[in-house]
C-alpha cells in the first residue's frame, strides 16, 4: 500500500509521544493529507478547511501526549477538525440583538438565556455542518456571510438559477433538522439587511 495513503503507524506514534521530535515531525507530516481531507469535505469553503487543518495539525503537535490509544489517531484528528469547523461556523452565526437587561431581570435568569442562546447555535452550527458539502456552501456564503447571490453563484462556478436552487434545498434540509417541538428555526433564514429569505 502507498505510504502517503496510510496513517502513521502505532510504533512511529508512541515514539512521539515518548518525544522523540524526529517521529513527531514524521506523524504531523503524514498525518497532514488525511487531516486536510476531513477539513476539505467538513468546512464550509477551501479558506475555513486550511485554517482548520492547520489547527488541528498544531494541536496534533502539541498534544500528542494525550492520545490514549496510538491506533484511534485518524478518529481523534476528525473529531479535532470537525470542532474547528464548527467553531468557525458558529462565529458566523448571527448572535441577535443583545436588548440591556432591565434592571429588575434576575441573574438566573439572565444566565438561563445566555446558555439556551449558546445551545441553539450549537445545534445551528451542527445542522448546517451536517449539510451536504454543496448546500453547506451556498447556505453558509449566502445566508451568513451575506454575500450577493450573484457573487456566490460565481465564486462556486454555478449559474444564478442552480444556485437558488441549491440554497432552497439546503434552507428546506436545515429546517427539517432543525425542526423540534417548540423550537422554530425560520428566523435563523434572514438576510442581514432584514429581508426575509424564507423560500
């Protein structure tokens, strides 16, 4: 089998753990096709896939040592780069509008907010990276990102009409995910400069 397709192995990795800074440079050198792969097909543009990569591969490298199984390397460095992927989907997510609490609101309460804020967009940024890589795309550059449709058609080579199409498909798949007693995701669907981009 050709070595550029394989993992390195548990031997070369335990030497690194055990600091050997010759096998850790090897494991990071080998492990960098694997690792941009899983951030190519999991990151919303080829920018966000090589800033993912490169982080996961430094925390590869500085983090080695905590490794438990010298054989689980590919699953721990796809679980590193999807969380990095999602981190920076999330830093795209819309925050809202942060209204001055009044001065009579408990804390608890305040607290309670902040934290089912937090877990939405964290089921947000999970649904929308779970999209197919190609409505992902167009879901991402258009609805978060804000960019003219007819810039995002051209910057993904796609003719204006393939492009909404693509999009009402990824809208209609993030909104079946979405979907939960009480929760109602419609409003994640707005274009920045407030027009409603409900198909």
């Amino acid at each position: 089998m050709n070595r550029r397709t394989t993992w390195p192995d548990e031997r070369l990795i335990r030497s690194a753990q055990d600091g050997d800074v010759t096998s850790l440079t090897a494991v990071v050198t080998e492990s960098q096709p694997h690792v941009r792969k899983f951030a190519l097909s999991l990151c919303a543009s080829r920018q966000d896939a090589e800033d993912a990569a490169q982080e996961a591969l430094i925390i590869l490298y500085r983090k080695i040592g905590t490794l438990r199984a010298t054989g689980a390397l590919a699953s721990w460095m796809f679980r590193i780069v999807r969380n990095e992927c999602l981190r920076q989907v999330r830093l795209l997510v819309p925050r809202g509008d942060e209204a001055s609490a009044a001065p009579e609101a408990s804390a608890e309460r305040s607290a309670e907010e902040a934290v089912l804020h937090r877990l939405e967009v964290e089921r947000i940024a999970a649904a929308i990276g779970a999209l197919p890589r190609d409505q992902r795309d167009v879901l991402i550059m258009r609805d978060i990102q804000g960019l003219p449709g007819r810039t995002v058609a051209r910057s993904l080579g796609l003719s204006n009409a393939a492009m909404k199409s693509r999009l009402h498909r990824a809208r209609a798949a993030l909104r079946h995910a979405l979907a939960a007693p009480g929760t109602s995701p419609d409003h994640f669907l707005d274009d920045p400069d407030g027009r409603d981009l409900r198909p």
